[in-house]
C-alpha cells in the first residue's frame, strides 16, 4: 500500500501489524578470520572463500580488525583479517 502523504515518492508505508503472509527475513552473523602471506585483502579473500565451503548463503562481510603476525626480527609473515559475515537463516 502506498501512502499518498509518504514523505518521499515510492515509500511504501504499513499500516496496522505484522501478517504472516508477508515475507520475512532473518540473517546470523559469525565472526572468521583469514590470513595471507601477502595482504589485508588476500587473508580477507580467503577467509570468505573458506568460510563459503561450509557455510550456505553467505550474504555479506564486514572487515573489523586487520593486524599482523610479525617474526622476531620485525617482519611480516602474514597479514591477518577478522570479518564478520552475515548469512540466511533457514529454518528447519
């Protein structure tokens, strides 16, 4: 239903409760980390494509922390990214 006095052309506004025939959608987020010898971007990458092998309907990653493991001498050994992605719920 579209409400003439809508703010903004196209709104469609509800009126009145919820009804079960509408469709709904619920999302769980989980946390993973990727790593990668060569960037941030890289261990981003492979923790999605990782997660993707066991984890259905992925919809979107979020990067939240981005550090670094470092050798004893100060260098870089892996770039390391903490996401958290969101996917489908599905009900049994």
């Amino acid at each position: 239903m579209l409400d003439e006095a809508s703010p903004r052309p196209g709104v469609v506004l509800r009126a009145g409760p919820f009804t079960p025939e509408e469709p709904t959608s619920a999302y769980k987020v989980v946390e993973i980390i990727g790593s990668s010898p060569d960037s941030w971007e890289a261990a981003a990458k492979n923790a999605i494509m990782e997660a993707a092998k066991s984890i259905r309907h992925l919809r979107v990653g979020e990067v939240n922390r981005l550090d670094v493991h470092l050798s004893d001498d100060g260098q870089v050994v892996e770039y390391r990214a903490r996401l958290k992605v969101s996917l489908k719920h599905e009900t049994e």
